[in-house]
C-alpha cells in the first residue's frame, strides 16, 4: 500500500510539473500573439490613414465626380431606407 502511495505521490508531482510548463508555454504564446495582434493593428491604422489621404487627394482633385458619387449614394440610400 506504501508503494502506491508512493507512486500516486510521484505521478501528481510529474502532472503537477507538467502543468506548469504548460502554463508558461500559454504565458509565452499568449505574449506572442499580443505582439503579433498590436503589430497587425498598427498595420491596419497605416493602410486606413494612406486610404483616408488618398480618398480625401481625389475629392480635392474631382469635386463634381465627388458630389456625384455622394449624390447617388445617398439616392440609393434613401430607396433602401424606403422598403
């Protein structure tokens, strides 16, 4: 009955080790993916600011185009709003 007592004792220590390896690993994938999702964020951030200042650049180039465009999307927005 010692032996198994001893074993169980060796084996909750084993799983006991074996859990907090896994929660450092979950630590270090789960500082990885912060890392990773703030880079992808501040990507996302440029492209919208050049699209912005690239959108904004063709207004100014164009304005009749661009009261046409809101012109008819606001058409198409009030037949859609209608239904």
């Amino acid at each position: 009955m010692a032996m198994f007592s001893k074993n169980a004792d060796d084996i909750q220590g084993d799983v006991e080790a074996q859990i907090a390896a896994l929660r450092k690993e979950i630590s270090k994938i789960s500082a990885s993916l912060s890392d990773l999702s703030g880079e992808r964020f501040d990507e996302v951030k440029r492209m919208a600011t050049k699209q912005a200042k690239y959108a904004a650049a063709t207004a100014r180039e164009n304005p009749v185009a661009t009261i046409a465009i809101i012109a008819g999307a606001a058409v198409l927005v009030g037949l859609l709003a209608r239904r």
